[in-house]
C-alpha cells in the first residue's frame, strides 16, 4: 500500500514538473519580412519559434492593409501550422516603414478605433491566423510634426490615453469574439516598444500590460549607422549592460528595467535581439579600437563587404567585458562595426532566464546567415 502510494506522489510531481515546464515555455519570436527576402521553406524550421511576426501590414482609412502578394506570402506561413499546430502566426502593423500619422489618426476617436478593430478581425479570419502585433513607432510623436527629426521631446500627449483606449478595446473585442466562436485559446495582441525611456514613457505602460499578451522590446540599433546625418557616432548596436565610458546611457538591461518599473510583468517582456546584421561605420577615429568615436561613414561600405571583412578577419573582432557585447575594427581602413555574436546571444539568454523574462524576439528571419538563431533557441530552452 505505501509502496502504491509513493509511487503516486512520484507521478504527481513529475506531473506538475512537466506541467510547469510546459506552462514556462520561454518565447522564442521572429520576424519574418516581405516576399522581397524571401524564405527558403525547404530549410525554414517553424520548430525553432513559438510565434512568428510577418511584417509589415499597413493602415489605410482607418483599416488593416496587407498587399495580395504578403497575403499569398502569409499563407504559405501559416500552412505550416500543419506540421508545427504550436506555432503562433501574428502579423506585425507599422514598423519603421510605418506611418505614425495613419496611427494616431485611427486611434483618435471611437468610431476610427472601431472601424480598424473590426477590420483586424475580419483580417485574422479570412488568413487563419493567431492575432496582431501592433508596432507604432511611436505613440506620442508625429515625425512629420516635428519636422522628420527623430525628437524625443513627444508632441502628441494624447496618443498615450488613445493607445490605451484602443489596446484595451481590441483586447475586449478578441475576448467577445474568441467567446462567440468558442474558440479555446484568444487572439493574441502583443505591441514592440522602443528600448529608449525617453520614447516609452509616451505610453502607459502599466494599463497597456494589462490588455496584452507580451511586449516586444526592440532592444537594437541603439548607435544607428544608417540614418542621413551630417555627423556620426559608433557605438554597441545592443549592449546588454550599460558601461562608464558609453556617452548614452542605454543598454538591454536598461530598458528592461525601465518596462519592469513602469509596470510590465516580467513575464511579459520579450527581449528583442538583432540577428545576422551589424551597424557599421568607415573614416572612424581610430582611438579605442574606433568604439564611441566619431565617424564620417565614407567611404560608405555595404553589409556585403562588412560580412566579408568580418569572415576573412580583415575586421577583427574584441569583446567590451562590461558591455558583455562584441565590436570589430580594422585599424588600416578605420572602419567599425557592431552586432551581437553567439556568445552575446548565449549571455543574453542565460540574463532572460535569470530575470524571469517572456522569452526572446528576433529581426529579422531573412538575416540570420550566420545561424545565429540556434544559439538562441538553444541558449532560451
């Protein structure tokens, strides 16, 4: 009779062990972009995600948009739930691409707010998919407003209440429909914010986490190389800590914290991890290895040869300790680059789990030519 009864208690925990494991599967989110980068499906594993972003569609009058050909693309995406059931297939709105005007515009007033809610689920219907990932970049600015500048003085105070009116009504709107077609799982809403705080604070972020399923932090490109400007800067593309001698004061860490003090579980928060692609510049200063220094970015080089300075060892590369993030320099042709590497991402993924995050987001699929992503799905299980 003990000896049954042992082996009962045996089963229960292991029971509830596998129970919570299952329950405490870490997030593992990739982008996946237009049919212009196209995926190859005869190697794309769906087992290596737990949600795939396809970006971007767009708001036209008030309404969800996504061109015929992203659509016959997204089909392709969600058959694979055939194989992989598992895998949730959102579709990302905005992005970078995005116009922050048609956002503020829908989200101003109930009857725009309702005309885009209906329209999504019309949207999500008609493709077979698992919900929306609303990027907005960002609430509170009008890019246009402020005359193209990247501001971080917000000059819409009122999109920060009219996001939240228009998260809360979507999150409203999947429930009331999950319930009429007594679906068992709801749609999901998940949102990517800006790593910056000065960006984030335009947003409510305590009440927005209430309405959504997970954030997606885009913890990346905090020294931009790409922007038009008259004078450049290198730095780390996405340092997981914050150093003395960095003259901004950002990091992955950083912002995490800064979501956590705002309000966001923890839990709920998706680190964002860039894959496969660096922030480069040439005519850097050579002092420190060309790290935080200023840069003319001319000759102006492509990804293409930067890969293959890094392949060759033409960009050699060193590793910032406080930083824990690596770099690259090539003293003769004073060109800098930064993108994280297996080790960052193995360092990154062990700071997830230490800190009971949400899991990992990744832009973009189409990157990853170095398979960083093994590193990452190995390094989150």
């Amino acid at each position: 009779m003990m000896k049954t009864i042992y082996s009962l208690v045996i089963l229960l925990v292991l029971f509830t062990i596998n129970g919570n494991a299952q329950k405490h599967r870490r997030f593992v989110v990739g982008y996946v972009n237009s049919p212009e980068s196209s995926v190859d499906f005869n190697t794309f594993d769906p087992g290596k995600l737990t949600h795939l972003n396809y970006s971007f569609a767009h708001i036209v009058d008030n309404k969800i948009v996504l061109q015929e050909s992203d659509r016959k693309y997204l089909a392709k995406f969600v058959a694979l739930k055939e194989k992989s059931p598992d895998l949730k297939i959102l579709i990302s709105i905005g992005g970078w691409t995005g116009d922050t005007k048609e956002f503020f515009l829908m989200a101003e007033n109930p009857e725009n707010r309702k005309i885009f809610i209906d329209s999504v689920l019309d949207f999500i219907e008609q493709t077979k998919i698992d919900g929306i990932d609303i990027d907005w970049e960002f609430p509170g600015y009008d890019w246009v407003g402020t005359g193209g500048a990247l501001s971080l003085n917000p000059n819409r105070p009122q999109d920060k209440d009219n996001f939240t009116k228009l998260l809360t009504e979507t999150r409203a709107a999947f429930v009331k429909q999950s319930e009429a077609a007594n679906r068992k799982q709801q749609y999901l809403l998940t949102i990517t914010t800006s790593p910056l705080s000065e960006i984030t604070h335009a947003i409510d972020l305590r009440n927005i986490a209430r309405q959504i399923d997970f954030v997606n932090i885009m913890a990346y490109d905090f020294y931009m190389s790409w922007l038009p400007l008259p004078i450049y800067f290198t730095g780390h593309q996405s340092n997981l800590f914050d150093t003395a001698n960095n003259p901004r004061t950002i990091s992955a860490d950083l912002s995490v914290r800064y979501h956590i003090d705002a309000g966001v579980p923890a839990n709920k928060i998706v680190l964002g991890i860039p894959l496969g692609f660096y922030n480069y510049w040439s005519g850097v200063n050579p002092k420190n290895k060309g790290l935080y220094q200023f840069a003319t970015n001319t000759p102006r080089l492509s990804v293409t040869e930067i890969k293959a300075m890094i392949a060759d060892g033409t960009l050699k590369k060193y590793w910032d300790n406080k930083a824990q993030a690596p770099y690259y320099w090539d003293a003769k042709s004073c060109t800098f680059a930064s993108g994280d590497d297996e080790k960052s991402i193995s360092i990154k993924c062990k700071y997830i789990k230490k800190n009971q995050l949400g899991g990992a987001m990744f832009w973009y699929y189409q990157k990853d030519q170095e398979k960083l992503l093994d590193a990452l799905v190995s390094g989150i299980k």
